[in-house]
C-alpha cells in the first residue's frame, strides 16, 4: 500500500477534535481532583474540630453533606477518566484505522466511542455541578458553626 501524505495530513486533521475534547476533560479532571482534595481536607479538620468540642451533633450535618459532595467528586472524577479512555481510544482507532481493517466502517466505531466520551464528560460535569451546589450547602454549615 503506498504512503498516501494527503490521506495521513487529513487523518491529523480529523483527530484534532477528539484531542481537544482530551485536553479539556484533563482540566475538568484537575478541578475535580483540587475539589476532592479540598473536601477531604475539610473532613480532616471537621474531625478534629468535633473531637475537641463537646458539640459534635452540630457537625453531623456538614459532615453528611460533605461525604456526599466527596462520593460525587470522586464519581465525577472516575468517570472523567472514562471519558479521557473512550476519547483516546477515538484517537487510537482513527490512526489504527487507516492499517487495519477493522471489519466495520471506522466512522461508526470511531463515532461510537466519540458518543460514549462525550456521554461520560456530561455525567462527570453533573456530578461536579451537583457538587458545587452542595459546597454552598456547607458554606451556610461553616459560617454557622464559625460563628455560634
């Protein structure tokens, strides 16, 4: 089969999109994690902070909502690394594509995964948005504990 420069040169430009979608999910990915970070953090230092006062009812509450943005943090996260693996997959296929025959038409393999990369970004942006709602939740737990 000879090398055909024009068919590779329309291949980088074909695979350009899913590697954006990858560079995006990395940055989702990273607010995600510095979000999980900071909420087991604060679980931390709520767990000290009720050892040492007698009041430890009151931080039932923040740390009920707080495990819940946590599992959704975490969710979001595990879920935006599917995403980040279906998108290169995407990318896999559409170079693998033009060596091997895969059987299919390596529109629909490609654009199947493509779907599923994208299905799996929307769910991991709805459990940090959900999360992000919660941490307001636990704003109004702060600033109530912090002042009496």
């Amino acid at each position: 089969m000879p090398f055909d420069i024009t068919g590779v040169a329309h291949l980088f430009q074909i695979a350009l999109t899913p590697a954006f979608l990858l560079t995006g999910t990395g940055a989702l990915l990273a607010l995600a994690s510095s979000r999980l970070s900071a909420g087991m953090e604060r679980a931390r230092s709520l767990h000290e902070l009720a050892k040492r006062d007698a009041k430890e009812n009151e931080y039932q509450q923040e740390f009920k909502a707080l495990d819940r943005s946590i599992v959704l943090l975490h969710r979001a996260f595990v879920i935006g690394l599917l995403s980040a693996f279906f998108t290169s997959l995407v990318i896999t296929t559409l170079f693998c594509g033009q060596f091997i025959s895969f059987g299919y038409s390596i529109e629909v393999i490609a654009s199947a995964l493509f779907a599923m990369a994208t299905l799996a970004l929307s769910i991991s942006i709805l459990f940090i948005t959900i999360s992000v709602m919660l941490g307001k939740k636990l704003q109004h737990f702060i600033t109530r504990l912090e002042h009496g």
